[in-house]
C-alpha cells in the first residue's frame, strides 16, 4: 500500500484516508502498526470488490444505517471487520476472501 503524507488530503480532523489503496495521512500525523493494519484491511476489502463496487456497498450499507440506532459508520460491514482485527498484525495472512460479510 502506498502512503503518502500531505497537508491537504484527508481534511483537517482526520488522520488518513484511504482511497484506492492508496492512504492519504495529514501531514504530522503518526500511524501506527495497528493503524496500518486497519487500512491494509480496507485495502484487502477493495481489491476484492474491484475497489469500484466497495464504495458502492459501502455507500449503499451506511445510508441504510443511517436510520437504525447508533453510529451508521462504525456499523458498517467494511469498519466493523478493519476495527475488530486491527490489533492482530497477523489477521491479513490468515483472512478468508469476503470476511466483512461475517458482519453484515
């Protein structure tokens, strides 16, 4: 995954973004190994929708949570399989193809 450090992408008040695989940080921000891993998991989730229909249902997926009770993006498939793995540095190497939809 390429990172690349600017002061314009992703907005003031957020550390990265990642888009297409590749990950954004604002400039000054510090990523951690845990913080890589999440991304790098995004990145596995993108590859395997050809990145175009990833944005679609994460699209479609957080306008459906919008109406149910609690924060709609933290609820989203996609977050909920980077959030609940990013702390194993291990999880990339054992991860089954489509494993977001575990949380759907």
């Amino acid at each position: 995954m390429k990172v690349i450090y600017n002061r314009f992408i992703p907005f003031k008040g957020f550390k990265a973004i990642n888009l297409f695989g590749v990950l954004f940080v604002r400039k000054g921000s510090v990523m951690s190994r845990e913080d890589m891993n999440y991304e790098a998991i995004h990145t596995s989730q993108m590859k395997e929708m050809m990145y175009i229909f990833f944005y679609w249902w994460y699209l479609v997926e957080w306008v459906l949570r919008i109406f149910g009770k609690g924060n709609a993006y933290k609820r989203i498939s996609f977050e909920r399989e980077a959030y609940d793995n990013q702390h194993n540095l291990n999880y990339l190497n054992v991860r089954k193809r489509y494993s977001w939809t575990e949380y759907l």
